[in-house]
C-alpha cells in the first residue's frame, strides 16, 4: 500500500504524493478518500476460479498389499 501511496500523487493541488500529502495534510479529504480506496482494493481477496487440472490434490498410487519378496 505504501509503494502506492509514494506512486499516485494526489489531486487536491498539494502537489504532494499522497503519502506526503497524508503526513503534511491530515485533513486533506481527498489523499485521505484515495489511500481508503487503495487498501481496500488491496485487502479484497483475489477472485480465482478453480482450474481442474492444477487445484485438484494428486492421485495417489494405490497402496501395495504385499511387499516383494527378494
């Protein structure tokens, strides 16, 4: 979240990034709704759609019921 903070510059004309814009202006409503916007994007879980062939566990060999003999 904080290479994205230092990234994206805000847009309230401060001029700062929004990480700056967040230390040197608190108050500020728009670094403040932006970086919000930022960690939520980045807490969302990613939407992955199971794939048979790699999210399945592998099949096992069948378990042997005698042991070679020599």
């Amino acid at each position: 979240a904080l290479h994205k903070f230092n990234a994206e510059s805000c847009t309230c004309g401060c001029k700062f990034t929004l990480a700056q814009c967040r230390i040197y202006d608190p108050g500020c409503q728009t670094s403040q709704k932006r970086t919000a916007q930022i960690v939520k994007e980045l807490a969302k879980p990613e939407t992955k759609q199971p794939s048979k062939e790699t999210d399945t566990a592998p099949a096992l060999p069948p378990a042997a019921t005698e042991l070679p003999r020599p």
